[in-house]
C-alpha cells in the first residue's frame, strides 16, 4: 500500500517532466520507448544505486532495479548512472523514480511517429511564395511572401542568353532557414536525403499524412513536400545550356523580419558545378520515384530525368565552376553575403549523381564514372559531402546489379559502411549517454545533431539493413533516444515535442510572428563548443556537450536548417518504419 501512495502522491502533484524536480538528474527519451526495445534512461549524478518504475495511472510499482554501469564523461568531472528497464513492455504511461527525481515517460508501439511527422510538417512551414494557411498550420499561418517572379540575373549568373539585370521567375522552394535565401545545394541534398529514406519504405510513406494541402491526393505526403522543392529547382536551371544557378538569394541576410515585410532585391547568383551535379542527381532520383503518381505530376518523371541529363552534361563541361563568393564578390556587384555553401571538390557530387543517374537510366557511360569517382571510405552525408547519398542508391536493399563492375563496386560499398558503423557503435554500451553520439568532443560542432547525431542513426539504420546486425540497428535508436532526451541537458532538441524542448530558436520566422510557441518540428543545432556566437549570447557552459543556449541570438547552438530537419525526416521514419516491420514479424 505504501508503494502506492508514494505513487498516488506524485501524481496529485502533475506529472514531472524529464526536467524533474529540483534534483534534476534523470535524463531520457521524452517520445517513448517501443515495447520490445532497449530502454535505458541515465542519471547524470554519481551515488545513484537504484530505481523504481512506477504505473503512472495507479501508482503501483511495477519494477525496481539497481543502477548499471557508472560511466564518466571523457571531458568533464561528473559520473553518471545507467537504468535499464528494458523488461518492461506493456504499453502505458509510468513513472521513474531516482536519485530524488521524477520523470514520466510513456511505452507505446510507434514514439517516433509524432517525430517523423513533425518534422515532415516542419518543411511546409518553410515555403517560399504561397500563403501558409490556417486551414494546415493553425496559429502559425502567414500570407504569402517572396514569390520570385521576378528575380533578377545578378551579373556573376549573367549568359549569352540571360544578361545582367535580366528578369526571371523562380517560385516556390523552400526557405533554408537562417535567411530568407533558397539554395540549390542544400535543397537538393535535403530533398535527396528524404528520397532515399522514402525509396527504402515506400509502403510506410504511402500511409503517412501530415496536413498539408496535397495530402488529398493520390501521392505521399513525402513526395507531395519534396516537389514544392523540386519545382522550384527546375527553375534554377538555365534553359540555354543546362546549367544551374548555385542559389536564389538577397544581398544579405533580412534579419528576423516577417518575409512579408522583406524589401531587398533577389538574384538568382552565379551557376556552379557543385549545385548542377546536386539537381542532377536529385531529379534523376525522382524520375523514378514520382512515376506512379503521374496522375497528380503529370509528364513531371521524365521532364526531371531530361533536366538530370542536361545538368550532368553542363558539369562535364564545366568541372571547375565552383562556387565562391569571394572571388564573385571581388568581380561583381552587388556583394552577395548570405550563406555561401561553398565546395572545392566535386567528386562526391559526380559520383552521387552518376549513381543515380545509372540508376534511372542504365547508361554505361554513368557506371563507368560512379566507378571512377567512388569514395574509399563511408562518410555520413551532409551538404558538403554528399558521397553517402551515393552509396545509399548502390546499397538500397532489393537492387538487382547488373555485371561483375557494379557488383563489385556495391560490395566496396557495403564493407566502407560496414567499417562505420562497427566503429561507430564501440563502446556506445559505456558511453556517458548510452549512445555512439556525444561520446567524442568531435561530434560537437554547428548543426551536429543534425549533421552528426541523426545522420548516424541513419546511417546505422542502413548498415542493419544490409548486414543484418542488430547491434547496429539498437544503436541507431540509442542516438535517436540522445537526440529526444537522453542527454546531458535533458532537451527534446525538436521544437514543440517532448516535455522540455526549445522555445527561442534562432528562426526568422518564429522570432518575427509574434507567436510565444515557436514553430514545431524544427531540429535546433545543439551543444557546439564552437560558440561562433559568443559575443552576443552568454552560454552557461564550455564543455563540448553542454555550449548549449535556448535564444533566438544563439545561430551556433539554436539555429534550424532544412538539411538538419532533412535528416531528422530521415532517421525517424526509417526506424519508424523498420519498429512497424518487426513488430508485423
């Protein structure tokens, strides 16, 4: 009986956060745990021996344990304590109770859904040039702004064809987040993340609806999102040579203005080889995917794969026009200063597109040069490097190969992500976290849960797939635990989800729609030791995990980009989707 009133008591009082009470030392995932999956929260404190689990609806005890493993933290003087209350199953609301704290968590069969969800969501709210409604974005709803009918050719851009101050129409895209600019790189990078995530679970895709204005239609919601994106790309492309503009963008950055009050000139800017062989690859990957909804796209499958081609063959020609703003800078006016996304070495994007395009084609002439430009190692993806993006294509489950070259190229492949993620997962058991990300001062950096943190789980999400280890898979849910919760600062890093989550990201459009809520589904930078933003922003720590400031000032440790939320759409459908499979199993 007592148990019980202990139970009862906490319970009159509300149910505690994973913030707690004033001990505040429980840290885990604010989403929830499947029922037949790991479950280990930690306590950031030392002396922490035992723990007890609590029936949040009856107060009953429903488990003790004793505390695991005492880790401590590479760079920091404090220990911590692991709980692992992986027997429990049944699906319901409870309690843990420990070191003087409280914490409510929840077992149900999908927590990362309301995730996946979010964050695919997140991407509406990013549109360029259309109003975003009521009807699909509730408080959050705004007139249409920047619809780029009439931009201009800035004179680095300028062609036979298209002179200085030329005007063209660019519509729809997404804004990228720090800025009010649209730029190919990352658009296309984001977009092509979430198609390969989308391209291993069609099925699961096929289900989802997030309240958008196409979700009516016959296509997934997914597809629906990333061709606001793609549309806005095939305008980026010069329909002279087949050349694409690096970005659409205003001198410099508005500020946190609302885009409705924006007055500044747009320019579409100077073509590059980086973010031509990004659009080819990106509509290459689409061509095929968007061929069953040709009743919602029609003709929209092979205009993207007459657009990849043309690209592709721009970049052959041009295999130096790379992006730098420098150097634009020094040549032209007028200065361009918002974010550069700048790359001195295209062979990642050659070979990414090339894959994609032997892919949707079956040209030699493509295998022969995914062949030549192949990586010699696995690195996670990201805007700069976008060689995984390529290898995701080879190493897509199912994929019949053709000829000893091609199987020979996915068998080097296969073992390049197989060497990451063994070495990613060692010593994820003893982590201060119990997860591969955040043991290494190195995975700090800006953007790093996004970059780092998610693109892991990802990663490691593939590597399951293809070799059937399911240390790999378990460890690709830990970093998703991390990222939800299960932290040094006990943050749910994605806006609006989750008990303690942030409420001042550095994002244009919350910090200028005077709404206290910031928009939901947003992915926030995380802990950067970095601190580029230090003389505005005052942070309570140094150490590498806790650089850390929830202020709308903080770009270093607060910002949103549409890359990180990519990768977050990423990572939670897919071990969304891979839960659903086994639980069907």
């Amino acid at each position: 009986m007592k148990k019980k009133l202990i139970g009862l008591a906490i319970l009159a009082g509300g149910l505690a956060s994973c913030s707690g009470p004033a001990a505040d030392v429980i840290r885990l995932n604010q989403l929830g745990y499947f029922p037949a999956q790991e479950k280990v929260a930690v306590a950031d404190t030392v002396g922490v021996t035992d723990f007890t689990v609590l029936d949040a609806a009856t107060g009953e005890e429903v488990l003790k344990g004793a505390t695991a493993t005492t880790v401590a933290n590479a760079w920091a003087a404090r220990t911590g304590t692991t709980m692992d209350f992986s027997s429990l199953n049944k699906p319901g609301n409870y309690l843990l109770l420990a070191g003087g704290d409280t914490a409510a968590f929840e077992i149900k069969e999908r927590p990362l859904a309301s995730v996946a969800d979010a964050a695919l969501k997140a991407f509406y709210y990013q549109r360029a040039g259309m109003p975003i409604e009521e009807a699909y974005a509730g408080q959050w709803s705004r007139p249409a702004a920047h619809p780029d009918t009439e931009v201009q050719v800035h004179p680095s851009a300028a062609g036979p064809q298209r002179k200085a101050g030329d005007v063209l129409s660019a519509p729809k895209g997404w804004y990228d987040g720090g800025d009010y600019g649209k730029y190919v790189v990352n658009t296309a990078f984001s977009i092509g993340l979430m198609q390969s995530a989308y391209r291993l679970f069609p099925d699961y895709f096929s289900k989802q609806r997030v309240g958008i204005p196409e979700s009516g239609n016959a296509t997934p919601d997914l597809l629906d999102e990333v061709y606001y994106g793609l549309s806005w790309l095939l305008t980026m492309q010069d329909p002279a040579d087949g050349g694409v503009y690096h970005k659409l963008t205003a001198p410099s950055p508005e500020g946190p203005v609302k885009p409705a009050d924006c007055q500044q000139t747009r320019y579409v800017v100077q073509k590059s080889v980086t973010a031509t062989l990004d659009f080819a690859a990106v509509m290459a990957q689409a061509s095929m995917l968007f061929k069953p909804y040709a009743k919602d796209y029609p003709g929209f499958a092979a205009k993207a794969l007459r657009a990849a081609e043309r690209a592709y063959g721009w970049a052959e020609l041009h295999p130096d026009k790379q992006y730098k703003q420098e150097a634009v800078n020094e040549a032209y006016d007028p200065d361009i200063t918002t974010s550069e996304y700048g790359d001195i070495d295209a062979m990642d994007e050659i070979f990414w597109a090339a894959s994609e395009l032997y892919y949707a084609t079956g040209k030699q002439s493509y295998l022969i040069k995914a062949v030549k430009q192949a990586p010699r190692t696995f690195l996670l993806p990201s805007s700069a490097n976008v060689s995984a993006l390529g290898a995701y294509t080879w190493l897509l489950p199912g994929r019949k190969l053709e000829g000893t070259v091609a199987d020979a190229l996915y068998s080097s492949l296969k073992s390049y992500l197989q060497a990451y993620a063994t070495n990613a997962v060692k010593g994820a058991d003893q982590a201060a976290f119990h997860a591969p990300y955040g043991d290494e001062e190195v995975d700090f950096f800006l953007g790093g849960l996004g970059e780092q943190c998610a693109n892991e789980a990802l990663a490691l999400a593939y590597a399951y797939l293809v070799n059937d280890n399911r240390s790999y898979l378990t460890n690709a849910y830990r970093n998703m635990d991390y990222l939800l919760g299960r932290n040094p600062l006990g943050y749910c890093f994605v806006t609006g989800l989750g008990q303690k989550s942030p409420l001042r990201p550095c994002h244009p459009l919350a910090v200028s729609d005077g709404i206290d809520a910031p928009l939901p589904g947003f992915l926030v930078g995380g802990s950067n030791p970095g601190q580029q933003d230090h003389a505005q922003v005052a942070y309570p720590s140094d150490l590498p995990d806790e650089s850390y400031v929830d202020s709308d000032q903080s770009f270093a440790s607060n910002g949103v980009a549409i890359n990180w939320n990519a990768s977050l759409v990423a990572a939670a459908s897919v071990l969304d989707a891979l839960s659903m499979q086994q639980a069907a199993e």
